[in-house]
C-alpha cells in the first residue's frame, strides 16, 4: 500500500481533511456521533455555532435538535469547497431554514459577543497551536449562562486486531516521537483529548465535565468504515516509519493492505478501538 506525503489533505493544504476523508470518518462513526449530540440535550429554540463544520454532518445532528423550535445552527469554515458541499447537501431539505454556513477563521471568530447558546468545535483543537486563544475567542460568542463543547480524541490508545499489539505499541509511540520532533514546523496533537478538560478549566468554565467514548468497529465493516480505518492507519505508519524498522514498517502497511496476504479488515475477528472525548463547560 502507498504512503503519499501528504494524506487526504484539502485546498488549504491541511492533512486528513479532504471532503470524502471527512465523509467516511463521519459515517463510519455516526451512531456515536448522534449519541453525543443527544447527551448535549440541546434546547429546541437554540442558537448554536458548529465551529470548523467541514462538510455539514454534525451540522445536520444539530439541526435536527433546534429546526423545530426556531433555533439555528451556523456552520462556520475556512475551506470554500467543503462549504460549497455542505450548503449543497442542504439543497431543498426542510432543515435547510434551521441552517446557515459562513466562511471564516476559528483565529477571528466573525460574530458579535454573546449570540450562541452552544458553541461547538468538532475536532479542531488537534490542528491549532494556539488553542487557548481559539477557545477564548469562541468564549466571547458563547452568552453567559451558554456552553462550549469540544469533542475531540487521545490517539494512543488505537486497537487494530489482530495486528501486533506490540508492532501497534510501537507505530503509536513512534508517531508521538515524530509528533513532538517536527512540532516548530507541523503542528499536530495527536493526544489533545486528555488535555480539554484541564483547558475548559484554565478558561475559567463552570461546571466542566469531559466523557470518554470508546469508538469500536467489528466486522463486517462497511466500506466507508475500512476506508477510515486504513487512511487511519495509513497516517500512523507514514508517521512513525522514521523511527521503524523496515520489516515493521512492511508489517505494518501490508496489515491494511487489501492486495496482501496480510490484511486484516476482512478477518471475521478484526476488531478497531480508539477513543474519543467530549468535553463541555458552561459560560
């Protein structure tokens, strides 16, 4: 299987990004996304940001919550193309009043102090140095009385069995290695979901609590799901091969190849685990 320098990336040039990438991470995941979003318990009449919204998925969890009580949800992104998608696929669809989609930087948040009840930023933290500023911006947003919510992940713990748990040990601290050497000039937080719980406290939050999701994937796997499984695994041993050894870098790559012997998501027993985290304060 190939390793391209750069995975997945959009027209902004940021990895893991790309709209059909962005697609299959969602719908392979969407009965846990849709259980997150329920245990938000978000009001009817609510004003809510979907901060860094990709391509509309959890804009559209969120619009089935507030459509029928006048609330709205603003989806808001840096990257014209994923935006171009996601005002489309709201194309004559009866959520389409509930939704609207701005083009703007999580760094300059473009909307007056205090205008949502629920501030939301879907797997963003991971990419942004600053994370502090980001958040205190969208602080400013959020009314008082409102809530932040940040769902994020903690990438070491990652099962893919039957692989190796001693060859998955070392690609994932291989690639937290590389991680923190390449940091001044790629910035990536592969461990950011341990963390929002201490910032959401730094930010002066009250009534912070965070929740832990284990994301598990059997087979038979549907054909998105081993899509994101294998672009998954696909970004880990491109980013720890620095610090493989040839044979495992082999090992690892034919494991999540379809055309080898050595493939896994096809074996009745394969089994994916990883973890993800919300974490919400109130304002």
């Amino acid at each position: 299987m190939g390793t391209p320098d750069r995975l997945h990336e959009n027209q902004q040039g940021v990895e893991l990004s790309a709209v059909e990438w962005l697609l299959d991470h969602f719908r392979a995941k969407e009965t846990d996304r849709r259980r997150m979003v329920d245990e938000l318990d978000v009001g009817p009449s609510d004003q809510v940001l979907d901060a860094g919204c990709g391509p509309g998925m959890w804009t559209r969890l969120f619009a089935e919550k507030v459509a029928s009580g006048g609330g709205k949800v603003t989806g808001l992104d840096f990257a014209s193309d994923i935006l171009d998608y996601a005002r489309a696929s709201f194309d004559g669809d009866p959520l389409g009043s509930a939704v609207e989609f701005v083009r703007g930087d999580l760094h300059e948040v473009p909307f007056p102090p205090e205008t949502f009840d629920l501030t939301f930023l879907g797997n963003c933290l991971c990419y942004i140095r600053d994370a502090y500023d980001v958040l205190e911006k969208h602080k400013k947003v959020t009314r008082s009385g409102g809530r932040m919510v940040s769902k994020e992940f903690d990438g070491s713990a990652m099962i893919f069995h039957p692989v190796s748990p001693v060859l998955t040990l070392k690609v994932v601290t291989a690639a937290a290695q590389a991680l923190e050497e390449n940091a001044a000039s790629a910035w990536f937080d592969n461990f950011i979901g341990r963390r929002t719980y201490g910032m959401f406290r730094d930010l002066g939050l009250n009534d912070v609590w965070t929740r832990s999701y284990a994301i598990q994937k059997v087979a038979p796997l549907t054909e998105e799901a081993k899509r994101y499984i294998i672009g998954n695994a696909t970004w880990y041993g491109r980013t720890a091969a620095p610090y493989l050894s040839e044979d495992e870098r082999q090992e690892w790559a034919e494991s999540f190849d379809p055309e080898s012997e050595r493939y896994v998501l096809d074996r009745d027993d394969f089994y994916f685990c990883m973890i993800e985290t919300m974490t919400v304060g109130t304002v």
